[in-house]
C-alpha cells in the first residue's frame, strides 16, 4: 500500500473497514473476557477500530452478533428435512436433529468458546432456549404433513424427547477435556436407545 493510500484509508472521515467476521471475532473474545452483558455494541466497535455506524449495518442488535452459527444450523435442519420426504417418521427426526449437530472436532474451539458465552448468561440461555423450541416446532410441522395420521401430540413429546437427549450430548461434548469424535457421531450414539424404545409411539 502507498503512503498516499494508507493515509486516504485512516484519515479523517474514513473509518476502518471491517468484515463481519472479524467484528464477531473481537466480539465473542470481549463476550469471553468480560462477560456477555457487560459488553456494549460501542465497545465492539472501539475494539475493532470502526464506527458505531458501520457495527450497526452488520450487527443491528448485540444480540445479532451470536446468532449467525444458529442461523446455520437452523438452515442445515431445515435441508435436512426438505430431503426427508417418504422417510419414517422417526427417521425424519433424527436426521434432522443431528443436522443440527454437524460440527467437527476441528470446530470444537470455536463452539465452544460460544457455547461457555451462552451458557453464562440468563438472556442468552432463554433466547436460545425459545429458538430450539421453535425449531423443534418446525420439525414436529413438517412431521405432521408427512404422516398427519400420527397423533401429533405423541409425536411433539418424541421431537422434544430427542431435542433434549441431543442438547445434553451437546453440552458435554462442548465441555469435554478432549474429544476424539465430531458432535454428529457422539449425538447419534447418545440418541440410539432413546430412539429404538420411542420408535413404538410413532408407528
């Protein structure tokens, strides 16, 4: 870069530019550091060298800045269950819920730097806990116009069943010493009895 160049980019008037990537990584170290609550969206924007302005076009709320994975895992879930068409009913749900669970061991560090943020604040744990409700919504749904023979309240209590057997297998693969194993296969494993003694209820 020219000398002319690096002035024009940290002159006056021209804030630093900054990829939303790099703006959440400073964020979830801050979150980390400091805790969640504790963290403004201002300080984000101090930290990474931009303006409140540029934040905001990325990240309207604070909140925002740690719903991207969700939002990923959400859109895995819901391929997951458009591939699904003519499979069991359970199967549908297991596919779905370890789709929700695709993350290696080379993924570990980074989920579980966001997993120990979540689970060290009230909001966030409520607001993660309204999310994984709707998405259990959403599979038991399309469970529903795949089979609507099924007793859909039986079929909601087996969506949840496996929901939380697969949120616990989430939990302590996160805050495991090490693990050799990525989530999805540790999930399927933890899911299996449960799956074979509820496959009855469902026909």
């Amino acid at each position: 870069m020219s000398a002319n160049s690096a002035v024009a980019a940290k002159g006056p008037g021209r804030p630093r530019r900054a990829s939303r990537d790099e703006v959440r990584t400073v964020a979830l170290a801050l979150f980390a550091k400091q805790g969640y609550a504790a963290t403004s969206l201002a300080e984000i924007a101090r930290e990474v060298g931009v303006s409140r302005t540029t934040l905001f076009s990325y990240f309207p709320a604070k909140r925002d800045l740690m719903w991207d994975e969700f939002d990923a895992r959400a859109e895995r879930m819901r391929q997951s269950l458009a591939a699904s068409e003519g499979l069991p009913a359970m199967d549908i749900i297991v596919a779905a819920v370890l789709a929700l669970a695709h993350y290696s061991t080379a993924d570990r560090a980074s989920f579980t730097a966001r997993w120990r943020i979540v689970d060290a604040d009230d909001e966030l744990r409520a607001a993660v806990a309204l999310r994984t409700a709707a998405l259990s919504g959403e599979i038991l749904d399309h469970v529903h116009r795949c089979a609507p023979e099924l007793d859909r309240d039986r079929a909601g209590d087996v969506v949840r069943a496996l929901m939380a057997v697969g949120e616990r297998a989430t939990s302590d693969w996160a805050g495991a010493t090490e693990v050799s194993e990525p989530l999805d296969t540790v999930m399927a494993r933890r899911l299996d009895p449960f799956v074979e003694a509820l496959r009855p209820l469902l026909g």
